[in-house]
C-alpha cells in the first residue's frame, strides 16, 4: 500500500516523518519501522466497508507505518513489506517499537 497523500500529495515517495532501528530482534532480526503521520489511505467507494457508499466518501487520517524485518521466526526472507494503518493521527513510533519488542520478548 504506497502512502497516497502527504504534506505534499506531489511528493511520489516521500521519506517518512519518524523512523526506527531495532537491531538484532530474536524473532526478526533487524527491524525498520518509518512512519507517515496526518496521512490517508485511498478509499474506493466501489469496495470494502464502503462500497455502495452514499455521498462523499470520508478522509480518514492516521499514521501510516511501514515494517520490514530481515527475517521470518522460521528463518525464511519474508515475501512483503508490512504497511500498517493507524487512526491515531501522531502514532509514535516508538511506542509500536516498545509494542513489538513485548511480543517478541526484548526491550530496548
């Protein structure tokens, strides 16, 4: 899921407002999280909870955040990268980094 708008919806690819490195997870290996705030996802009216939508579809904004890992727990290369959509509009990375390392049983 590419970030649709930004601060400036020209922008094709802009870097993320906040980024985090957890070196040497035990589960995942390095993980890198980056984090758009006051963005949107794309909504189609023709889809999902909104299709047959009646009237403007919503702008809904939140953090988008993308995760990669260097590894699966199995030891596998993981096939994507995760994007992650969060209504809180300032969704501190950190915090999903403190939430990540609990599940995987490390702290930084």
């Amino acid at each position: 899921m590419p970030v649709t708008c930004h601060n400036d919806p020209r922008q094709a690819d802009p870097e993320p407002d906040e980024s985090l490195t957890l070196p040497d997870t035990p589960l995942y290996g390095t993980v890198r999280v980056g984090a758009w705030h006051q963005v949107h996802p794309l909504i189609h009216g023709d889809r999902g909870w909104f299709a047959g939508w009646d009237g403007e579809l919503p702008v809904l904004r939140g953090t988008v955040l993308r995760v990669t890992v260097e590894h699966l727990p199995d030891g596998r290369t993981p096939p994507k990268t995760l994007w992650l959509w969060h209504q809180r509009k300032r969704e501190s990375v950190k915090r999903f980094g403190e939430s990540f390392l609990m599940t995987s049983g490390s702290s930084f």
